[in-house]
C-alpha cells in the first residue's frame, strides 16, 4: 500500500556502479546499486523515501513511478540506504532515490 506519492521534495541521484561505496553510504537493507539495474529501472532508496512511500518494513521489492502522467517506467527498489545529508547539514532530511546512470537518457523519457 502507498503512503505517498514522490514529488518534487523526492531527490533523484543518478549515479555510477559503486557510487555509494565510494561515498561511504551504507545499505541498511538488502544491495547497493549494479550496473545491470540501469535498463531494469532498480533503484536504491534513502530510509525517509522508503519510510514516506511505502509501510515499513517492506520497501524491498515494492515499485513506484516519479512521472505525475504515468508515462515514466516503474521503478523496483532493491535497496535502502542509511540517510545522508546531501545539500546542507541543517534542516529536515529529505526523501532520495539513487538509480544507475544511463549514459544520457532522460529519466522521464518512458523507456
């Protein structure tokens, strides 16, 4: 059952495999990003996204879309990460999903 519907106060990250290894972003539950997840629109969120999107615990394997038309791919979330601050050390953590970089597709083009 959805809680909430992503918006414009979700953060999208489009990183590269190993991204959030290197940022040192720990993967509270289940995997981090691979490159094969890309065409297969997987993704990783942050525990705000999963905790606001879906009812705890069960996040993994749940899907969702971030196009308000419906256009957009569905979107299956593999893994939750620990929440990091991204733009500042102050204020409310926001919601952030981290998909695999497509070389330079654009994340609502449908496909």
């Amino acid at each position: 059952m959805q809680r909430h519907r992503p918006g414009r106060s979700s953060r999208l990250g489009r990183p590269l495999p190993g991204y959030l290894e290197v940022l040192d972003v720990a993967v509270a539950q289940s995997r981090t990003l691979a490159e094969a997840d890309g065409p297969l629109h997987r993704v990783v969120v942050n525990a705000v996204f999963a905790r606001k999107m879906f009812v705890p615990p069960r996040s993994i394997g749940q899907t969702f879309k971030l196009s308000r038309d419906g256009t957009a791919p569905s979107f299956a979330v593999v893994g939750v990460a620990r929440n990091t601050r991204c733009e500042n050390v102050q204020g409310e953590l926001r919601p952030i999903v981290y998909r695999v970089l497509e070389g330079d597709r654009d994340f609502d083009d449908g496909k």
